[in-house]
C-alpha cells in the first residue's frame, strides 16, 4: 500500500516537473523571441539615427554655399566697393548680414549634432591659458554690444592653472552661454568668470541680470529645439540648438553644465570640465 502510494506521489512529482519544463521552455521561447525584437528595433534606431544625420550633415553643407555668397555680397556692400548707400540702406543690408551669421551659426550647430550622433566629431586637446581664452571671446563679443546699458565683463582668471582640453569646443560653448545671455539681457551685465572646484575640475560661469528662467522649464532647457515659452522668447529667433550642443559637448570634453536661474533677475549657465582631460577623450567620439 506505501510502494503503491510513493509510486504514485513520484508520477505526480514527475508529472510536475514535466509540466515546469515546458513552462520553462515556453518562457524561454519567449524571451529568445523578445530579444530577437529589440534586436530588430535597435537595428532600426540604428538605421534611423544615421538617417538624421546624413540628412543634417547633407543639408548643413548645401546651406553653407547660399550663407557664404549672401554673407560676401553684404560685405561687398558695406565696404561700399560699388558706391556708398544710403542710411537705410546700410541698415537693412546690415540687417541682412546679422541674419545670415545667425542661420550661419544654427547650421553650425545643426552639423555638430549630427557629428556628435555619427560619433565623427573631433577632440583636440592642447595645453592654453585661460586668459587667452577670455581675451579671445571678449574680442568675438566687443563687435556686437551696442547697447549702453549692458555691460560684457570677463573677469580676470587669476591664479588658475592651464587647462589642458580642447579649447574650441570650450569657447564654443562659452560662445553659446554668452549669446544667450546678452539676448535676454536688456541692461546690467554679462560676466563670464572661472573658477577652480575640487577634484580637479574647473567650473566656467556666464551669469546675467536678464529676464531670469522659471523652475518649471530649468530641466528641459539642454534638450533638443527647446525654447522658453516667455514674449521675448517669441521675438527672438533661434533653434534652441545651442544649449544643447552645449551639453553634448561639455560631456565630450569629460564635463557636464548646469543652470540657476531666478525669473525677474538673471540666470547663471555654467560648464564644468576637468584641468586635464582624461585620457581616452582625445581623437574622435565613440
């Protein structure tokens, strides 16, 4: 009676296991299959990706040639090489010129995005002074402050070391914190500072007694074509490219940014990168 019953509690253990192992089986049948179909979508992420950014180097490049002839003529005119123009003239050819270089300055950062994703875009690092690094952008800048209610300070980074990274992509990036600020500054100051941190770092701030950010837009501002949604926002023109090149660069350069900002009294954009760049972030993205 005992044999009878162990016998019939093993068939029924076997019966059991029987069944876990075609459950097993199925599972694994369907994970075999759902890895199969990320594979497929991040082949076709993949694919669709280089397609952006074929598209954007393609049409970045075909844009230069229009830019550049338009931006020559301007030139050409302004220099008065087939007579003088008038007032109005002048200013609207003027016009013509700053509009071309900012659509000159989008495409340029429509292509280094698309460099950036392509893993095609070059770091050079070399050792500099960041005096020469402020001397070079205050230069860049004088140009354009026309307004003498706002003022444009470099502070003088005493004491601080050379810094050994690519100082392009730096001063592309200070570029682009410095644009932003004197557009949505209309009187006080744009001072653009540096800082040693600890661990090796250097912290670069661009801070500005502008119309300052509200909380709500703070984390979206580094993305893609992402604008403030504020009435002077509306009448400037841009692509809300440029932070977020920004960033991607910042982290090519083995940093990152950050912003504070109060609505109604400024904002501070800040990058942060090491001294020396790590080894490994030279040569090309990967």
């Amino acid at each position: 009676m005992r044999l009878e019953q162990s016998q019939a509690e093993v068939l029924a253990l076997q019966g059991e296991i029987q069944a876990l192992r075609e459950e097993l089986e199925e599972t694994n049948r369907g994970v075999v299959a759902l890895y199969a179909e990320l594979d497929e979508q991040a082949d076709q992420l993949r694919h669709a990706t280089q397609l952006k950014s074929r598209f954007l180097s393609y049409m970045s490049h075909e844009f230069r040639t229009p830019i550049g002839a338009t931006l020559s003529i301007a030139r050409l005119l302004l220099d008065h090489v087939d007579g003088p123009l008038t007032a109005e003239q002048e200013r609207q050819v003027r016009f013509i010129q700053s509009t071309c270089e900012e659509f000159s300055t989008m495409v340029d950062d429509l292509l280094d995005l698309a460099k950036i994703e392509a893993g095609r875009l070059d770091v050079s690092p070399a050792w500099f002074e960041m005096m020469d690094l402020f001397a070079a952008l205050r230069g860049m800048f004088k140009p354009l402050l026309d307004n003498d209610e706002l003022h444009l300070v470099f502070e003088e980074p005493m004491g601080l070391p050379r810094l050994f990274t690519d100082d392009r992509k730096l001063s592309q990036i200070l570029r682009n914190f410095v644009s932003n600020a004197l557009k949505f500054t209309a009187r006080g100051e744009v001072r653009v500072s540096a800082t040693l941190e600890g661990g090796g770092m250097v912290r670069f701030s661009v801070s500005d007694t502008g119309i300052g950010i509200a909380p709500e837009h703070l984390e979206s501002l580094f993305s893609d074509f992402t604008q403030v949604n504020a009435p002077i926002q509306k009448r400037l023109r841009g692509t809300g490219l440029g932070l977020a090149l920004s960033k991607q660069l910042a982290e090519l350069l083995g940093g990152h940014v950050s912003v504070h900002s109060v609505v109604g009294e400024g904002s501070v954009f800040s990058v942060i990168v090491p001294v020396q760049m790590p080894s490994g972030k030279d040569g090309t993205t990967s």
